[in-house]
C-alpha cells in the first residue's frame, strides 16, 4: 500500500495541477465517447493503451470481457450498459480481449474449476466461443487454438450485447457502433474485427480512413 499511497501524493502534487481545468470540467458531469468492456487482468492498462484522458471512457472489466446475455435478472453489467447507452447515450462500445488471458485459458477447461464454482459459472457465457474453437480449431496447435478462442470470444460478446434492450434499440436507431478488439501483451499490436470480411485486420488499417480525418481535422485547427 504505501506504493500506492505514494502514487496519490505524486498524483496530488504533480499530475492533477496540471489538468485542474479537465478535472473541473469533469465534476460536473461526464460524457464518454465509448464504453470500454475489457478484462479484469491487471496487465490491461485501458489509458495507457487508448492514450485517453478521464472522461473519455466508460469502462466495465470482469473475467474474460464477457457480456452475459440479456435476462430479466439484474447484474453489474447489465445495469452498467443500460446506464451507458439509456442514459449517458455512448456512440460507441468496445470488447477488447487480450493475449494470455487467464478466463479463456479456464474457459477451455471449465471442468478443472471445482474449487473456483462461480468462476466456472461465469465462463459458460464464453462456452459457445469455446464450442467453435473444438469444432474448427481441432488440427490447430495450442498458440493458434487460443488466438481464436481470444478472437471468437470477443464475436460471441458482441452477439450478446446486441439482446441488451437499450444497445438493440440504439444499433436500430443508429446511434451506437459496436467493436471488437484483441490486444497482444506481448507486442502492443491490437487487432480489430471488421465485421464487413468476418476477418481481423491491425486497427490502423481497420480505422484507416477515420484515422485519416482526424489528422486532417487537427491540422486544420
């Protein structure tokens, strides 16, 4: 604790001066530009990866970045993406899975979680991911088999959100975008699903003209 006792005292002294105007800006309300749903693993640094100031995204993580299927029961994150897309009316919702992922790595193994039951529960919303891996990953070797868990995975959550009543209502309106990242710890590629191909291309080339838009924008002002 004192490592992190230090870091709010650096923060306090060095950090905040120096964006007292956000902050301020920010005690009054928030309007993110994405809801950002990623992995609970504390090797996923959500700003650091995005290079995002506070306020720019609402994030969820859990094991697995998983999205359960919508159900008249409520949960964290149900409630926090009907809070997200109802209220705070987010254009934009990102899943983003990650390289050495400890939930995909149980998922494929959910018998082995005896002493772990509500872990095992909790990665049957990744089962059907799994499922396709068994079926088209058979003649694949271990590395390429858990690429496509992390990739299918990812698929499966999206197809999830979209039974979310506030996320369907806003895909048919057209005022939200879904996305499906998988980011590679190792080298700090990130991959992007373009659901146009059913392929996954680097995010440079699958945001390429947007990318280019906004250099054009920031050198116009």
């Amino acid at each position: 604790m004192p490592h992190f006792a230090k870091g709010v005292v650096k923060f306090r002294r060095d950090v905040y001066p120096g964006k007292a105007e956000l902050f301020e800006k920010l005690s009054t309300g928030q309007s993110p530009e994405a809801l950002f749903i990623t992995c609970s693993d504390s090797r996923i640094e959500t700003a650091m990866l995005t290079q995002t100031d506070p306020g720019e995204l609402f994030i969820c993580r859990n094991a697995g970045n998983i999205v359960p299927p919508h159900t008249n029961q409520t949960g964290g994150m149900t409630a926090s993406i009907e809070f997200a897309i109802g209220a705070l009316k987010i254009p934009h919702i990102v899943i983003c899975g990650h390289t050495e992922c400890g939930a995909m790595k149980g998922a494929m193994n959910r018998a082995g979680l005896t002493s772990l039951p509500h872990v095992r529960e909790w990665l049957g919303y990744s089962q059907g991911a799994v499922d396709i891996v068994e079926a088209l990953g058979a003649d694949l070797d271990d590395e390429a088999r858990m690429r496509m868990l992390l990739e299918q995975n990812v698929i499966l959550q999206l197809q999830h959100l979209k039974t979310h009543p506030t996320v369907a209502v806003a895909l048919a309106q057209g005022a939200v975008t879904l996305h499906g990242w998988v980011y590679d710890i190792k080298t700090g590629e990130v991959s992007a699903y373009d659901d146009e191909t059913g392929t996954w291309i680097a995010v440079e080339e699958r945001y390429a003209g947007e990318l280019i838009e906004l250099m054009d924008d920031q050198h116009a002002c």
